[in-house]
C-alpha cells in the first residue's frame, strides 16, 4: 500500500531511535500554568487544568503583549512556568521490565517526576532526553508522571522559542540487556557500482547481575520494502553492569542510492542474539531498526561538496524550527508542505537555525531528499541574551553534543555538523579553541562519517584564519563576507570551506557559484519565522526574511532565488517599485528588509496605485535562455538571458490588462510562462483547498488559501478587509494566519484581515470520517465556501 510522506511519518511518530517496545505517550495529559505547589506529587493539586494532548505549545496562544518579558525576541508572546501530568497504569506482563520516557523536547529546563520522585533536568529545552523510571513505578495502580517547563528567566533567545512540552513523548519497554540509549549507529563505508557495504554498531547494556555472551544478527530491507540482504556478527561477552557494542557488516547488491532529491532508504532490524555454552543461538534478547541511506559525501578543498561521485553546489536556506501559526508544536504536514515548496525554488539543503530539530523533521529531509548541516549551539560561554544557554553551557554542552549526534547520525540527510553559530567566544582564542578541543571529538568519535565546522562570525576581527582556530574545524564556515571566505581559502588553499549563512543579493550569490571551492551555501533566511523582532520593535511579530512568508506564500525574493537555482524551467514577473512608504507611525526598521505591500522592491501584480499613463520598470527573473514580454498580447521584444543572472529589464508604458512573459528554452520552444493581471475593485472571497481529503491527528492539516479578488477573480494585491472562518461538520478550525510580521491578533482567532490580498485557513479532522465544510466572509464580499474529506 501506497504511504504519503506525513502518513508514514504519522505511523512512525513518536516512535524512537532507541531500541525496545515504543509506546506513544502523547495522549491524556493535562496542563497548568503557573508554578504551582506539589503539581510533581501523586495528589492532583487545585489548579486551572486543561485537558491537552501533546506535543503542545501554550506560549502560541498568546495574546501578543508589546511588554512581554520575552520581547521581540520571543515574538512578544508570553514565557513562564508550565506544568504537565499524565496518569497511566501498565499492563501486569511489564513487570520485571525496564521502563523508560522520552521526551523529544521541553522548553524550557525541563524537569520530570514520576509517582512524587524526581528522575531527571535538562535545562536544554531542544534536546532529546531519556530518563529510566523503572524504580518508581506502581504495578498494581495508577502512575502519575509530572514534568516541569520553566520559561520564566526571559530574555533568553533571540527568536520565539516556544513553551511547554512541545515534542512528541513516548514509553520505552525493555528488558534487562538493551540498546544503551541512541547506541545503533549504521554506516555504508564501500560503495561502488554494484555493491555496498554496510556495518551496523550497536551499543548494548546488560543490567543483569551476571556476564551473557551474545551477538548481533541483521536483516536488511530496501527502499521498495522487500529484503535486502542477512548477516551477523561474531561473539562478545557482555560484562555485567557494562556497555559494549556488538557489531556486524554485511552487503547489499545493487543498491538504489540515496541522493538529493532522491529519498531512497533502508532499514536495518537488529536482534541481540544469547549465545548458549554450545555456542549456538539462544534467546533474542533485544530487538532494534534503524533507518538509513547508502550513499557517499565528501567535502573537497578545490571543488566543495561531492555526493555519489558528482560534484554539487549546496543551494541551502536557513529555517529556524517555529511551524508559524502552530508555533513550535509543529504538525508534519506543515514541514512537508514548507520544505516541498522551498524545493519547488530550487533549495536542495537546509540549516537547522541554530539548534536540534525534532527527529521527525530530519526524517522527512531523509524522505525528501534534502542535505542537512545540522547544528547543535546558538552559544557558548558567551551570552547573547542574558537567560539564554550560556548559562549552562559549561556543565551540559557536553552531554547535549553527544546526546544530539548519537540521536541524528542515522539520517543520510545530515551531511555535516554545526558545533556553533556566531559563538562571541571567539574574539577570547584561548577559550574558543579549548571549547573547540573538547566539542569537535565527541562529533568525530560518534560518527567518523561527517565533517564538523561552525559559523565563523567575523574571523577577520577576531584573528580566526590566522590564530589556528579555522583550522581546527574539518570544513571552515563563515557568515556572510563571502569574499573574506573565499581569500582565506587562496591563502590556504587546503581549506575545505562553505557558507554557513548568506544574504540573499546576486553579491552574496556570484562569489559562491562561481569559485569551485566554495562547497554551497545557506541563505538567512527561507521562510519568515516568529520572533527575532527587537530590532524592529513593535508591533512586528515575526522576522520578514524569508524567501516566503509564514503561510508559505512565495516572495518576489523567492522567484528571484528560483531563476538561479530551480533546475525546472522559471520565468516570473515582476515590476520595480520605488515611491517611498510613509513610515511615520512604525519603528525604526534598521538592517531588516520590510515587506511592506508598497514600498522600495519588486512586487508581483499588474495594479499600480497610479492607474494614469506612466512608465513601469518590469523585471523579469528566468532561468531559461531566451524570454519574450507581452501586454494585452502585443510583443514587447525577446530578450536572452544575463550571464550574471541579473534580471531582464523592460521599460513598459503602463495599460490595464495583462501583461505575460514566455520563457524559450535553447530550441526556442516555449517551456513556461507567467502572466499578471490588473486588479478592479474587492468584489468576493475566493478559497482554494489545497488537499481533497485528509486524516484524524496531529500531524494531519488540511490547508486553505483565501483571496480576495475583484468581479472577474483577480487577486486584489492591496487588499486588507476584515476576514471571518467558519468550519462546520467533521473538523475545526487549527489556525488562521495571513503572514503579515505586523499582524498581532493570536492563531486560534476566527477573524483576521486579509494582507496582501491573502490568508490562510487550517484546519484538523475532530472525526474519523465526513467532510470538514469551511465558509468565509468579508465585509462587502462575496462569501467562499471550500470543503475537504476526513478519511481514514
């Protein structure tokens, strides 16, 4: 049976890297908030508590507070202490089993009990913990598991963090010899036309009180879920009380590869097999599966990034994790909708800005095909906010670096680590490069496999290419500067480098295309993102930077990226604006590009405020070689291509109508075309559902753009009435969004103005079959209705 992406991810969710019976613990919890007294004993304390399943966000709900101690940092959304419970029983058949919780994120410093007694912190609200609660468990009634989130120390990061337990959380089940936490780790270390050799590790610790001999059997299953291949490895003794790692190596024939935008994967299932006195097999005495991609990366000093034998230039963005509207309780089908449209762009790898994401995240990377650079720190000893991490980052970054490279290493989307991100460690070159010293080997003793850099910040200043600490990483990163990056290289050419973070002008771009060491690079940012709004101020909510906004809405900045990068056929319209906006009444908008709908830019649309006879400046962004302009069907002329990728430029005395571009491909056959119309008055509403049918779940949303167009269904660009949702029948409203950074009214709100002559509708299945009805109005429209399937 055939499986979408979020409906696989939707079988898996919850489940773990870490080995033994997985149970989704998601349900059933309730939640406070508040610091309230004794909410981590058995007894129900009096609070307000609400009903809630996870992951779950409750900062998202607002309201937006221009005083809020979070500032435009944290999106002017509200931090504090939070509390969850949960009470559960287990079945009489897991007596004498280990039992463990996972919880794959909780912001912030989160603190867990189970049954009053406390089993384990991490004050890292985006690490993945594992806590064993074996000891503390009833077998003969209800159990009360009790976890703290505490967000009150504020400011404390430089974007919206989110609050509460906003990741999945499941129950482990083992036995007393099991897989030592995220102790599988597979690799493909021989790859050649025909056949691939794959070696499968797996920590593994017996808490029995005496020494068993075991081994490890593997079966292999491919990408088209038939079997792959057997093999296992030899004896080992497994001391009492001790971890060690069982191996096995193995091969598979003809193996389809994994590779940019091909998302090929295997699945190795392992058994630790007891060894009897005769020295044949026993007992199964734990089981695990680990995902995995056969496919071969290497970082070259003269020509960047090699995958599978040919060389790729890495077309990256940076995103930080918040899902928008559902702020950091993502659904998946909003990461495949959000990472599917920046491929649309021609995006082929992602930085994860500036922390772990949530394992499903990096399993849709894997899926999609994406390249990854997956990074661990924002900071280190040196504060950027005054609560933020540095304050822990002595004692815990450690155990984080490793907790997060044994959990990802199994991903064939991540091909190199980011131990850091403009560290402000760095001007201080004896604490940097110990830090350095100590972080870069947990990565390369855990996996052998990748290369480790960081975002260098500013290296010229801090002496960085001269002092020795560039060169302690593996492949040197650098923000921004592309030309400081590319003379350190000249100056030593046996650098391996690549761009960890980069404007989106054809400045940042030209340097990088074109100097063959220049591995790739990642662009700040690919879509807007909450927070990170202090240098703006109030009332702006998000950061405007991305190639789209928050509902994903494509930016005249994104079709620009896409003529330079997509490798399917583009050609977009745009025309050149530059009356100046009255700014009176907004904050000081330094170093931040506003998206204002007019203002200095491009802008997508055909409706001039000034409708009299004037000349447009018309651009246009394509990738093919030759591209022809017309207006009301008349020629404007062919134009060929700008070798510098700049864009195509028209002089067009402006008429009402439409104005169309054809992109001619070598053979001058037309291979694409955009057109533009101009706008009459606000006449309707106009919905269009972009899925037919959706499942029951977290995961599952079903997403609705709204338009306002005139009488003959052309979106009116400047549009801003007042928009009222309605849904009806077997769903309920999720969010309701229009992507404007300035636009403070809260997500769960059924009433927002269009912006942009735009909005988008979400919404969740409450039943397990009918049809989700969805009706909006405006003031002095013509109301739309849209409709979805709930399905199994």
């Amino acid at each position: 049976m055939a499986v979408s992406i979020v409906g696989m991810a939707a079988l898996l969710a919850g489940l773990p890297a870490a080995a033994g019976e997985a149970r989704n613990f998601d349900a059933g919890w309730t939640f406070a908030k508040g610091d309230i007294a004794g909410a981590e004993q058995v007894a129900t304390p009096m609070a307000d508590w609400q009903k809630v399943d996870l992951p779950h966000d409750w900062s998202i709900a607002g309201p937006f507070d221009q005083y809020a101690p979070a500032t435009g940092s944290g999106g002017w959304l509200p931090t504090g202490v939070a509390w969850y419970r949960k009470s559960f029983t287990l079945p009489a058949a897991d007596k004498g089993k280990r039992v463990f919780i996972e919880l794959d994120g909780v912001m912030d410093r989160g603190g867990v009990w189970i049954n009053g007694m406390h089993v384990g912190h991490r004050p890292n609200g985006y690490s993945s913990v594992r806590y064993e609660i074996t000891d503390h468990l009833k077998w003969d009634g209800d159990n009360v598991i009790s976890v703290r989130a505490d967000t009150t120390a504020q400011p404390a990061s430089r974007w919206y963090a989110g609050g509460g337990i906003y990741r999945h959380v499941r129950l482990i089940v083992t036995g007393d010899v099991h897989v030592d936490g995220h102790g599988t780790y597979v690799t493909t270390p021989k790859i050649d036309a025909n056949n691939a050799t794959v070696k499968v590790e797996s920590a593994i610790i017996n808490r029995t009180t005496s020494e068993k001999t075991a081994h490890i059997e593997v079966s292999l299953t491919g990408p088209d879920g038939k079997p792959a291949g057997t093999f296992k490895g030899g004896t080992l003794t497994l001391p009492a009380g001790r971890s060690v790692k069982l191996s096995a190596e193995g091969a598979i024939n003809n193996p389809k590869l994994w590779d940019i935008g091909q998302g090929n994967l295997y699945t190795a299932s392992l058994k630790i097999v007891s060894d009897n006195s005769s020295g044949s097999g026993g007992e199964t005495l734990e089981t695990d599966t680990a995902t995995f991609g056969v496919r071969q990366i290497e970082f070259r000093a003269d020509t960047g990034f090699w995958i599978n034998g040919r060389n790729v230039k890495l077309k990256g963005t940076a995103i930080h994790a918040d899902g928008g509207a559902f702020g950091m309780a993502v659904p998946l089908s909003f990461y495949e909708r959000r990472l599917k449209g920046l491929q649309a762009l021609g995006v082929n790898a992602i930085r994860t800005a500036h922390h772990p994401f949530s394992p499903e995240f990096l399993d849709l990377c894997d899926k999609l095909g994406i390249v990854v650079m997956n990074e661990a720190f924002d900071m280190w000893t040196v504060a950027k906010n005054p609560y933020d991490y540095h304050l822990f980052f002595t004692d815990w970054s450690s155990i984080d670096a490793r907790d997060f490279v044994k959990r990802d290493r199994n991903h064939p989307s991540v091909v190199i680590w980011s131990i850091g991100n403009e560290i402000h460690d760095t001007p201080y070159p004896v604490v940097a490069k110990s830090i350095i010293a100590r972080l870069k080997p947990i990565f390369n003793t855990e996996d052998p496999s990748r290369p480790v850099t960081m975002a260098l910040f500013r290296p010229n200043t801090s002496g960085d290419y001269k002092n020795g600490l560039a060169d302690m990483l593996d492949v040197v990163g650098q923000n921004y500067r592309e030309n400081e990056l590319t003379q350190a290289h000249k100056d030593k050419p046996t650098r391996k480098i690549i761009g960890t973070e980069n404007g989106k002008n054809r400045a940042n771009w030209l340097p990088v295309r074109d100097y063959a060491p220049y591995a790739g690079m990642f662009l700040w940012t690919g879509a807007d993102y909450l927070g990170e709004a202090d240098r703006a101020g109030w009332p702006f909510i998000s950061n405007p930077s991305g190639l789209v906004d928050r509902t994903d809405a494509v930016k005249p900045i994104g079709w620009e990226r896409a003529s330079w990068w997509a490798e399917t056929p583009v050609a977009r319209i745009g025309r050149r604006v530059t009356e100046v906006i009255d700014t009176s009444e907004l904050p000081t908008m330094v170093g931040i590009a506003m998206p204002q709908p007019k203002g200095p830019g491009v802008l997508n649309d055909w409706t001039p405020a000034d409708q009299a006879a004037h000349t447009e400046k018309v651009e246009i962004v394509a990738n093919t070689p030759e591209v022809e302009l017309f207006l009301n069907g008349k020629s404007l002329g062919r134009k060929p291509k700008n070798a510098d990728d700049s864009a195509i430029k028209y002089d067009v005395h402006y008429a009402p109508g439409m104005i169309r571009v054809v992109g001619y491909d070598a053979s001058g056959k037309v291979v694409t075309q955009d057109e533009l119309k101009t706008a009459g008055k606000p006449a309707a509403v106009r919905l269009e559902a972009e899925q037919k049918s959706i499942a029951r779940g977290f995961d599952h949303v079903g997403y609705i753009r709204v338009q306002v167009v005139d009488a003959k269904g052309v979106r009116v660009p400047d549009a801003a009435h007042k928009l009222t949702v309605s849904v009806e029948g077997a769903g309920q409203l999720a969010a309701f969004d229009n992507g404007s950074p300035t636009d403070s009214t809260v997500f769960s709100s059924p009433v927002r103005n269009a912006w942009n002559g735009r909005a988008l509708v979400m919404v969740r299945a409450i039943d397990s079959k009918g049809a989700i009805k969805v009706k909006v109005t405006g003031e002095g429209l013509t109301p739309a209705t849209a409709t979805i399937d709930v399905k199994e």
